[in-house]
C-alpha cells in the first residue's frame, strides 16, 4: 500500500483526497491544510472521515480554536508518507517542494504551479512513461488535462499534425467570492498557456488557441479544429472518443443542452459534489472542414485533473511501468468507463 | 411500514424520493416518470435504486426504448400504496387527483398547484394539526416554507403581528434551459404570493412583500421585517433560530458569503447533489429597528420542502398525531440537527 | 432623394432609423409598428422625431390610447415610398412582401428570415453587384455580417480557402426579457448556419463552425482559424484589417478588455444608445498556425448590420454600380473611418 | 457665470461634466485626469468636447504619448475655477483636498470619500440649507442619494419615522474588468451603511437596512419599508412621487419589467449613454402592511448623483438660498420633469 498525503484541502485538494480513498492500493495518510476555511469546517462536520495535519503551528493553533481536530503538522506527518499531491495555491508549492526534498520524498504538484518546480510536465494517457519514477512531476491545468485527452486519444489513432483551439473558460469555481465576471467575456492575449503546454506535451503536434473567460461556473468549453495526417472520418471520430473511459460522448437530443446540464446530471447520478472526472464530446458538434476535423468539449474543472494525478502517483512511484495498466487502474479505481 | 410512492421525478421528486428512503417507518414503492429525461436516465446509470414506473403506456414504451427498466404502470403500482407524493410540473397533479382519489389514495402536492387541488394548505411547523387525517394535503412553495419556518419559530416565542418580505429570487435551477435571466432584475406585482400564502398558513399575522428575480440559481434570499408582539433583542431572535432543528445559523466571518457559499459549503459536506434541508440565516443580518427585528435567509430552493413534504406523509396518514414528535422524527431520519 | 421607410421599430428597427436618417441622399419618411412598447413610447417622450405609422388599424387605436401621436397606417404610406427595411420580427417579414409587392415596392429583408423571402442573400462589401436592381434583398444576420466583413477583407488579400469558425454568442440583448441563460453555456448542433451563410455568400470558401451561447448581452466573439490561398503574416492581417472602416483593431494594453470594454467605450463616445457600427478585432489574438491565421472578433449585435443595411438600398436602387463607392457613401454619411 | 472643474474623468467624473455643462448659469473650465483610459480616450476620438488637464506632470506625458491633447495641468487650471467637483477614486480626494484649500477653493466630494473629508453631508432635497456656503460637501452615495430623494419626498408630506430597507445592489458598472460576481450573491453586514447615512442626513428618521449583491450591471433595486407619521394610503404615495421631478413612476404593464427594461428604455430616449437622472418607482409594487408603506426603487447608478452634486454647486456658492429654488434650476437645465 503506497501512502500518499494531500496537502491544501481546497477546491482540488478535497477531490484529490476522494480519489486516493478510492484506489485500493493506496492508502490517504491525511490531508494538510493551513486555515479555517469552509473545506475544513466540513471535515469536522462529516466527523473526520480523513485525518487533518496543519501546515504550521499557529495554522494549527487556529483549527483548535475553531474546533477542528488536528492529528499534528505537516512536518510530523511528512515522515510516513511515500509522495505527496501538492494542491496548494500557485506559488506555495513551490515553496513546499524544499520541504519535501528535506524529507527525501517525491511530490506531484498541480498546474497553478510554474513549470520549473517539477522534473516531469505530465498527463497520465500522453507521456506516462516521462513519469516513470521521477521526483517531482506537475500535472497539465484542468483545461490542458481534458484537451489532451482528446487530441492525443486521435494523435494515437491517425496522428495528429497541428490544433487551433478555442477555450471558452468558465471563470470561476461554485462558491467562489474572490473573483468573476458580470456581464462580460473577457479576452486573453494569445496564444493561450494551454496551446503552449499542449505542445511540451505532445511535442509533434503544432498548437494555437484563443481564450475568452465568461460569466459561467460550470466547467470550460473548448472547440478543437485538428489537422489529422490521415483521413478520419466524423463518425470515426466519435468511435475512438466512446472507446476512452476518460470521455464521454453525449447528445443533445439526450437533454444535454451544455455545461448546466453535465453538472446536473453528476449531481442526478449522486457523484460527490455533483462532480465528473470524464470530459464530455458532444456528438453534435464534431463536423469536417475539408481535411480537418472540429469538435467541441466540456471540462469539469473541479475534478477533470484527478485521475492524471493519481497517474502521476503510479508513474512516479513505478507501481506500474505499462501506460495503459497504469491508466486503466486508476480508471477501475475511479469508476470511469463502468457505466458503459 | 407506510407505502409511499412518488410521481414525478424531477427535480423534487427525486430529493422527496431520497428523502423518503432514508425514514426508517415508511418504504418507498417506486417512483414515476412521463418522459426520458436527465432525471431518469442517471437511475439507469445508478443501477435502479428505484423502481420505475411509467405514467402511461406510451411513457413505458420510450423508456424501453432507452434501455431504461420500467417496472410497470402508475396504475398498476397505485393499488399497493398508501400515499402518494406528486411532485409533477404544476397543472399535472391536478389532473393525477382523480385518479388517486378513484384508487382510494391519500395525496400530497407540491406548491406548484393551486390551493383548491387539496383540502388542507400545510406546513409541518406552522400547521401540523390542520393536517391530520386529511386525503389531500398541499405544501407551501420553497421560498414560503422556509419563510414560515423562521416566522413560525419567532411567533411561538414572542408573537408576531406582521412581517414585509423582500424576495430575492433565484430565477432557475442548475440545469434549467428553459427559463433565465441575464444581466437584469425583475420585479413582480406586489404583494408577493409569499405573503399571501402565509396569511393563508398563520391567519393571525399580516404580511405583505415584494419579489425582485436575480439571475442565478443557488438559493433564493429573503429579508425579513417582523413586528413582534413583546420585545425581543437581535440575540434572543438569533438564540430562537440556533435551536431550530431546520434552521442553520450561518456568519459572514466563518466564510459563509452568501448564496454560492452555502451550496459549496453542503457539497463539500458530501449532501447528495450538495442538496441543503435547512435554510440559514445569517447572525450578521439581524438587526433591530424600532420594536420590529430585521433579518436574512437563505432558502435552497431544490430541497427545502422535503421535510415538511414528510411532515405531511405522517400528518395525512396520522402516524403521529402530535406535532413536535413528528417533525422530530423526520429529522432524525434526516440527520437534521445532528450536526450541532 | 431617395424615400426609405422602416417597418418594425424593434432593436433593428430603432437602429436602422437613425442610420438612414443620417444618409444625405436618403429621406427617413418614417417608421412603422404594431405594438405599443418601450420603443414605440420613446418616440414619444422625444416629442416624434420620426413619424409613426400603424401596422393596421387596432394598432392605430392602441398607440392612440397610448397617447402616442401616429400619422397613419402602413398602407397609406407605403405609396410614398421608394423602399423598405423590413425589420419585423422573423417571420413577420414573409407576410409583408406579399403588401411591397402589391404595392409595387422594393424591400429588404434582415438575417431572421429565411432565405427564401428574397431575391438575392446580400452583404454590401462581399456581394454587392448581386444586388444591382433586386427587388427583394435579405441581410446577413448580425454575427454573419460582421464575420463575413473580416473573411472578405483577407479574402481580397490573399484568397481564403477555408474557415473554422467558434461562435460564443450574446444570449439576449440588454432590457430582453422573454429569454435568457442563467450561470450556462448552450451548445448548438454544428455546423452552425453562420457557417453555412457565409458558403451562400462566398461559395469560394469552405467553412465550418460551432456556436456556444453564453450569459452576457453585450456582444459576440467569434475565433476564426482561415486557411489561406497565398501566405500572409499576422502583421499583414492586422494591416488589412486597419485599413478597413468598418473594422477596429483594439488593443487589451489600451483597456479593451472584452465585449463588456467595448460596449463601454461606445457609450463614452456618446453613440446613440451605446452603438457601433465597426466590428473590433484584437490585435493580441492574432496568431499563426502552420499556414493558417486564427483571429478573434467582436460583433456589436444590435447594429452590426445597419451599414450593410444601408448599403442594400444603394444596390437595390442603383444608387451607386461600383461596390465601392456604395460602401464608402454609407461609411461617410455614418462617420465611419472617420476617427482613425 | 460660476466656473466649475470636474477632477476625475471616471465613471462619475464624465457625467458631472455633461450635467454641469448643461446648466446655463454653469461653465466647465474642464476635466482632469491621472491616467490613460478608455473614458480619456474617448475624448480625443470626440474632438476634445471638454479641455483635458492632467492630474500631475507623469499623467501629462503620458496622455501626450497616447495623441490625447492636454490643456495643462491640475495646478495650473485650480487658480481660474470658483469651486472643484472631485469624483476621483475613493481615498484621492481626501488627498487633493489639502491641494484644493491651499488655492482657496471649494470642493464637493462624491460618495465613496469619507465624510470626515467635508464640513458638510449633503443631499440637494433633504438637507440643502445646510450646505449653504460651505467650503467641502460631500455628496451621499449612488443609492443612498436615490432612497432619501423618495423618503425625503414622503416625509415632506406626512413625516417618516422609521425605514427598514432591503438593498439588491448591482455589482459592477458596465465595463468592470475589476469587480464582478458569477453566479453568486453576496451578503453584507448589517445595518447597511445607507440606513446609517440616511440617519446623518436626516436624524429625525429611525433606519436600518439589509444589502445583497447580485451579478447584474444596470442599476440597484431597494424595498422600502416606511413607517409613516400620519396614515397614507398607497395612492397617495404613488401621487406624490408622480410630483417629484426626479423621480419617475413606472408600471409593469408598460414593460418596465426591471432594471434592465429602464436602461434599455434610457438607450432609446437617446439620452447620453443610456443614463437616466431620475430613480424609478414601480407603482405595481407600492403595498400597504398595517399603517406601514411598502414600495420598491431603481437606482441609475451611474448618474442617480448627478443631480444633487450640481444642487451642491448652487449651495456651496449660495447660487440660489432657497431649497426649491436650486433644485428646479438644476432639473430645469437637466431637462428633468420636462417629460411629463
């Protein structure tokens, strides 16, 4: 049993810690946190279904103030474990990373982190094997997890020449007070970070895209106009995309009208916080333009970058060599591909 | 063991379904859909966790169609139950009384109806008594049942003369398409149904209110003005509400900033769909002006009337004629209050 | 002097009235519609700026009752007329023409109807010579006719082979009421009919496309990947489109930030109502991929078609024969080009 | 002719100019900013309507590299002007108030400077005579300038003697990049400061309040509830706001749904950037709770404090000693009532 710690229980930290409990050959140590916050709260509510460690000793001096149970700090905790998943805000986890060296262990951090902090720049299905055993690896950002999936699920298929994506970015999470939009797209200078990190990536494929956040909490749409080196038919498109256990290919026939309706129908299937790890393709949205093949998807960006991390344990870890066990491990773990 | 099925299984019937499964001393037959929806299909996915039953044959037919397992007619099923919980889209159930009522069948509707589709308009706190024994019941609409919660609980203590409303609404549910609003307010003609639905329910206070729609869809928002009939301060009115075992007394301080906090704060707590039974009210907001007591609540529309949807199962079959004992064994079952 | 009358004084409607009024070689004899509303009253409150004329008689009574001063019906004046711009609600139109052809009249059409209704499908600067004489014009709609002026502008350059385009569309206009989206984005099934437009338009090019609706009233953005016929560099496309009058080039570095910046900066200006004319492109979202430019713009969906509008007269009536001397009378007359 | 500078070309800054440029018995020397915006930008592509002079010598040499003409600077202009309107962002002009006593001059001071910067809080209808003469004013928020004109306007007839108010609050201005909500409402601690300013402005009244913010951009919304001196009934309310010039009383069967219906309603009266002076009542919702008044208002907050800050003007310079006098000069040359 691989022992992993979470530290920073916020929006990716709570989910990270969900799917850990989920793989049966990996055991959740704990979960670190470093304030009083709503996500903490509810682990005192829920009766501590995980124990909490502080990050520092007034962080804990807090939670006993409020009443949360601590089981001790970060540091005491560090010495059990075998890797962390660091789902710190961006910028701190860099700053832990010294730590965790100091401690001789390996950390996965997630994408609000600079690419510099980690060894590897990973996505579980396209470069697994770059994982495989390395220290420090940085999981792609939710909207770089989710397209990569997709491109590299027909890069593997008929190979994939160049990409030209749209991202409409939901700009920001349920819950959130500290930031969003009223009544306004808002335009990024292209081109986006995710057509850059797609092609560190998958570095054979020439990527560009444009990025507009909306006034939306409900996951991103990305459109994805691909330049196949081989013919490819829409239809077939759609067959290798039902093939993927990380995908889903709805229908708008089927009531699944956008975003609104994905998350309400995770939270009908009574997924935890109405949550999905898969991306969804609308089947209705993937047309031809003359050689090219465009499609359009869905990414839950609360939960779509979990199962990579969990990949990312496994390669770092080598607890499997062969990408597709690894994925498929994870995959049986999680659920994903069951409702087949 | 009292037999209870619910029609219509949308997005009350299935948190009623969910919410009548979990009482120890009633069994949920089945539940019953018309169309292929979002709502239907995540039972096929979950498995059936419950029967499915088809309004009519043709309503059969497309399930079949889908690969969804029906387990019969709504006229089949309606012979081995002992009440029904109508949850269909308001107009419908009006339509169903007949039928329940030539199968013998106790009945209880949504507030989507009209008052004359029952005999008695109720609501567990307020109302219990009117309800016992009763063939068809009525529930107050989500923003009035968890106003005459919070009214109810300050009159039994000092006496309430009237209260004036402010309705600040949510104008759709995640997931709705057919209904929204962007970028505007708007206002309705005055008084507020609301208000008049509590005069309905507690006859011996004057209410009147305003209702403006805002676009988003985690709760509705009410202000309250109450005039009460002896004095009483802002921290007896706040220690009334703390004793309430569907009322939550929530701080601005303790990151509960409004509507969108208090959804994230009941999904992290693992609530299926993130669904809340209790309203809130923030201690923040309780202020005094002359004798009257101003303050604000949070209501969740998806589920706030499950619990008092129950009051009424036990109210109509008489499974506990006295009122605290029953709304006290629907939230044990429940887990309201437990958290405290 | 060429007589104009408008039927419909709707958003269209308002907007194209202001427009032909401006022409100097154009006379406004007035504007027609069926209902009292907003636009209909302001007329009013501004003491008739335009003179009203009733659909039919009852509507003739309700604006009577209203207070509001008509000087006839749409019979009577539609003798007095050399054209129409009809800008009725979708569907509305197709009646009319059967009243214009009776009466022998020209009109034109605007993007809600369909096809059909006309002669010729027009857009001033990418067919022009196809409306030379035509009795019976129809416009592009809003996004196609702002898409459109960017593909022709490149087009002319260098040939356009084909085009993929993601339109992220304003869901209402601001004051709609009757429709709206609430925290989701709608997804449409492809190929959109922008996409398809623009082929009826330019059977020269291929084009394909998604559409997603979003929560904001304030403009649309479309990203549009070209493929080129000759090679062109994204300095180059910025150059052509700056030549443009009816194109902006914005910058986010000068605060515009998104549709929300734009609308802003109209208002400051003191356009009417906030309007623009000119669609805007961002200069920091023109990018490269392999051969192909990709490009994001802004279309101002309430008066985005008037210019083109106007240029459909010209056409019709043989105003002006050479294209570009119709598109730069209306420019000139619309103080377009002017601020450069 | 009194000599008027506007410091601060912002939101608030532009429409004090337009206000202040229309009075007849007013001139504007000119407008001053610190920095390169869109609203300064505006300027120039509008041919310099208003003299621009610069905050400081940086914000001079950057207005000259964007093309944008300058008159001079702040220093310079102070010496030839009677008395400065300061709608710099809050905190500024607590700083420039030192700069505008050293040249001798008066100042009024917009809403979001603290009242310690002034000698005098200041509403044109409710407390005029006190700002007779005084050297800083300072001028009463967007929303509470709005409700005292209406509670102000009832007190005058039958004496107030308590409010309790609900605040539905836009959150951002069109155009805000910088503040937004998704999705959300936000709720503040009570009493809101607008009942705590209404009671400096007019202490015979007894206030409380509760606010919520809502993701919208076109104007606030507030419930009043006024418990009234002597017995009014709701007509009698609906005729005395009907008197009041800057007040204006809408029904819903006109098609003013909300707030969004009166900005669309101000974008076809043609009035600059769709602003409107007059706060809006909505007869449909002016109700009766005991002797209690109930009635809800818009706020145009862009440009509900235009108005007063230039009754501010007339009272600082003693224009006009009477109350009704100053204020209808004001309305008069804002074309204010004329509609009626």
């Amino acid at each position: 049993m691989v022992k992993v710690l979470v530290v920073g229980y916020g929006v990716i930290g709570q989910r990270l810690a969900d799917g850990v409990a989920l793989q049966k050959d990996m055991e959740l140590v704990g979960v670190v946190d470093a304030a009083v916050t709503l996500s903490t709260r509810s682990l005192k509510e829920k009766g501590m279904p995980y124990k909490l460690y502080a990050a520092f000793p007034e962080a804990k001096e807090k939670f006993e103030a409020a009443g949360i149970p601590v089981s001790g700090l970060l540091t005491d905790v560090l010495n059990d474990v075998d890797i962390v998943l660091d789902a710190t805000t961006g910028g701190v986890g860099a700053k832990n990373k010294a730590l965790y060296a100091q401690h001789g262990k390996k950390a996965i951090f997630q994408g609000g982190e600079k690419n510099e902090v980690a060894d590897v720049f990973f996505h579980g299905y396209a470069n697994y094997e770059k994982g495989l055993g390395a220290d420090f690896l940085k999981l792609t950002s939710c909207n770089t997890t989710g397209l990569i999936r997709a491109v590299d699920c027909l890069d593997r298929k008929v190979g994939i020449e160049k990409v030209a994506i749209t991202i409409v970015r939901r700009v920001a999470d349920p819950g959130d007070y500290h930031r969003g939009l009223t009544n306004a797209l808002q335009v990024d200078k292209a081109p986006s970070h995710q057509a850059l990190d797609l092609m560190t990536i998958m570095p054979h494929v020439d990527a560009t895209g444009i990025l507009v956040h909306t006034p939306v909490t409900h996951g991103h749409f990305i459109t994805v106009v691909a330049t196949p080196k081989k013919d490819i038919s829409a239809e077939e498109v759609i067959a290798a995309f039902k093939e993927h256990d990380r995908i889903r290919v709805v229908r708008l026939e089927d009531g699944f009208l956008g975003n609104a309706s994905i998350f309400k129908y995770a939270r009908d299937l009574g997924r935890p916080r109405g949550d999905l790890y898969e991306i969804c393709v609308w089947e209705d949205t993937v047309v031809k333009s003359g050689k090219d093949v465009m499609f359009g998807i869905h990414i839950p960006q609360e939960s779509v970058t979990i199962p990579e991390s969990i990949d990312g344990i496994r390669a770092a870890l080598e607890m499997q060599t062969d990408r597709l066990e690894a994925v498929e491990t994870t995959n049986k773990y999680l659920g994903l591909g069951a409702w087949k």
